[in-house]
C-alpha cells in the first residue's frame, strides 16, 4: 500500500513541482528522496509490515 501512494503522490508532484510539491512539503520531500535515492525514508520504514 505504502509504495503505491508513495508512487502517485511523487507522479502529481512531478508534474507541476513548484505549484503541487513545494520543499518541505510531504510531496516535496517523498519527491526529492525519490529523486536522490530511489526509495523514500517511508518506504524503508514500512517494508516487511504489512502496510509494505
């Protein structure tokens, strides 16, 4: 569950970056962890649960 909302909360961000995901924002943020690292901090928090 926690990767396919990460996955469309960083799609809309990409699309208009400064208007739907300003910096520090959670879309901002989950969109430049992306960006750096391929995965978002809450992706690693939650993989082996069962929101994973």
């Amino acid at each position: 569950m926690v990767p396919s909302l990460v996955d469309a909360i960083v799609e809309h961000a990409a699309r208009a970056e400064e208007a739907a995901a300003p910096r520090y924002s959670i879309a901002g943020e989950l969109l430049r962890e992306r960006r750096e690292a391929g995965v978002t901090g809450l992706e690693r928090a939650t993989a082996g649960t069962p929101w994973a």
